[in-house]
C-alpha cells in the first residue's frame, strides 16, 4: 500500500493544472476516500480486540491464526499509508482551490 501511495504523492507533487471538471472529479474522488479512510479507522477498533484475544490465546492454537497474527502486525503501517493519502488529497485540493467535502475533514478528525 505504501508504494501506490507514495506514486499518488509524487503525482501531486508534480502540481498537474486542473480544469473545472478535473476539480469536481477530484473532489468526488476525495470524498470516496474520505469515506474508507473513515471505515478503515473502525477496522482498527475491532483489530485492537482481536489483538488482545490474540495475546491471550493459546500457543497451541497460534498456528492456526496467523492471518489475524499477519493483520494485527501490519494494520499500523496499513492505517499510516491510508491517513498519509488523505492528509496529502487534502493538502492538494486545498492548495488547488477545490472544495474539500466535509466528510474528508471528519475522517481526518477521526484518525
């Protein structure tokens, strides 16, 4: 996830002109990654359990759960990447006049 958010970033960075309808394009787009960011951050409240249960488990049973084990481990950089797209959408569609819907803010509120 790091890698495509890290190409999103340069492609900002290149400060591409957009045209009024790029802009509202844009704003939807920010809009729709406002709401999974927003999602995403309630996945990490059930991730949280799951790695308290996980801590509490028996050894014997670790075997058979190590996708929660694989999940529990990298939700905290997944959870950066994810809140590093929206902070730099943000910063992009602020610098570039365009409305930034305000589901985008209560999902960064919320991070």
């Amino acid at each position: 996830m790091s890698a495509s958010t890290d190409a999103v970033a340069a492609e900002l960075a290149k400060q591409p002109v957009l045209d009024a309808q790029s802009k509202a394009l844009f704003a939807t787009g920010l809009g729709h990654l406002a709401t999974g960011v927003h999602k995403y951050v309630g996945v990490g409240k059930n991730v949280k359990v799951m790695g308290s249960s996980l801590s509490s488990a028996s050894p014997l049973m670790l075997p058979k759960l190590q996708s929660a084990v694989y999940v529990v481990s990298n939700f905290p950089s997944s959870m950066t990447s994810v809140s590093t797209a929206l902070k730099n959408a943000i910063s992009f569609a602020q610098s570039h006049d365009i409305p930034v819907p305000a589901d985008a803010t209560q999902a960064l509120a919320a991070l």
